[in-house]
C-alpha cells in the first residue's frame, strides 16, 4: 500500500528542506510540485501559452537549473492561478504520490486538492520576515544580488496570490498538523516532521 506525506506551506517556509529529510529517513520518493508551476512559467516567459505548456509538460523539463530563478517564481504563481493549468498538472501528481513505496508530495495544495486521503498532512509556515530572511541568504549563497526588502516584497506578493485565489488557494487542509519553523533550526524542524510521520506510520 502506497503511504503519502503532504506538505504544504508558503513560500520559503522550509517545505523543501523538511520534505526532502522526510523522504530520505523512509525511503520515500519525493516531489516538488512547484517545479511543475515554474516549468510551466518559464516557458511562459519562453512565449508559450499556459494552458498549452501544462499539457504538454514532461518530467525532463523539471530538471532545468534555471527554474530557481526569482522570474521564475513569480511568473509560476502567475499561471497556477488559471484552473485548466492545475487541472493539466493533476494526473501527474497523483501518479507519483500512488508510488508503491512511499512518496512525499510538497506544494501549497497537496492536502487539500491532490490528495486529500493522504496519510500525514502538515503545513509548514513561518513569519514572511523569517522566511525573506532565509531566501535572502539562499540567494546570495548562489551569488544573486539582491536585497532583503525586495525579497520580502516577493514573497509577501507570492503569499497574497497564492492565498487568494479562487482554484486551489494556499490553505490548511482541516486535518492538517501545523509546523510554524519560525524560532526552529532546520534540523529541528525536520525532527518534528519525521515525528509526526512516524506516529501513523
Ligand atoms: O513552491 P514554489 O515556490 O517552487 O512554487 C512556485 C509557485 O507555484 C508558487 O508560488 C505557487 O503559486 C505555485 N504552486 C501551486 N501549487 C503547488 C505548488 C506550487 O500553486 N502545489
């Protein structure tokens, strides 16, 4: 029997760092389902349509370096606000979490749209300070430059998009454990995620 981890969260909330720990100690497959959107995005920018870069998304486009761009962020939150978008998007996601060995699905709407039977649910949240904060470090780690005010305005204007819109808006499923990562280390963050998944487990 397949067992799904759903982790949802805005952006830069620790998502990442806690699904990909969480796969790793069970041995779970996981995905970044933003990686679709950005796909999706970034041919966009390249001049295709949305709806027809959704459809004719395929797993090789996931692996372009080039999609943790800021510009790629941005113009991903800008397509999966069109329903057909997501709707091109869905198959792919349930096939990977029906996975026969454990999958860990992360996005904003795994809990609540693409499995909302999966068997462990948390959602993953921090200050939007705390996590410009962390993104900021992360860019410039890669050698971006920028600045902390306009990563926070970034992601402060990704929160309001994801939030507020009408298919698949960034919200809690009801049965949905919390994780605020705000006052916790990344290792401590995962150690409470690996603990909760090994409560049903
Ligand atoms: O998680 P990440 O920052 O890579 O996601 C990029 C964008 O893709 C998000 O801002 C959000 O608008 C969209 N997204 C989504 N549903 C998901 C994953 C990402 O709408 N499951």
């Amino acid at each position: 029997m397949s067992f799904v981890v759903a982790i949802d969260g805005p952006a830069a909330a620790g998502k990442g760092t806690i699904s990909k720990a969480v796969a790793a100690h069970f041995g779970f497959a996981h995905l970044d389902t933003g990686l679709l959107y950005r796909a999706v995005g970034a041919k966009v920018i390249a001049g295709e349509a949305p709806i027809v870069a959704a459809r004719a998304l395929d797993p090789v486009d996931l692996e372009n370096d080039d999609l943790r761009t800021s510009a790629v962020a941005q113009a991903a939150s800008e397509v999966a606000v069109v329903p057909a978008v997501r709707e091109a998007l869905v198959a792919f996601q349930r096939a990977f979490a029906a996975r026969a060995n454990g999958a860990v699905l992360d996005g904003r709407d795994i809990g609540t749209v693409i499995c909302p039977d999966a068997d462990v649910k948390l959602f993953v949240t921090a200050s939007p300070e705390c996590r410009a904060e962390r993104r900021l470090q992360e860019l410039v780690g890669k050698g971006t430059e920028t600045t902390y005010d306009t990563v926070l305005a970034d992601v402060k204007e990704r929160d309001a998009r994801d939030q507020n819109r009408a298919a698949a808006p960034l919200v809690p499923a009801d049965d949905a454990i919390l994780l605020d990562t705000s006052d916790l280390t990344a290792d401590q963050a995962i150690a409470a995620a690996i603990a909760h998944v090994a409560a049903v487990r």
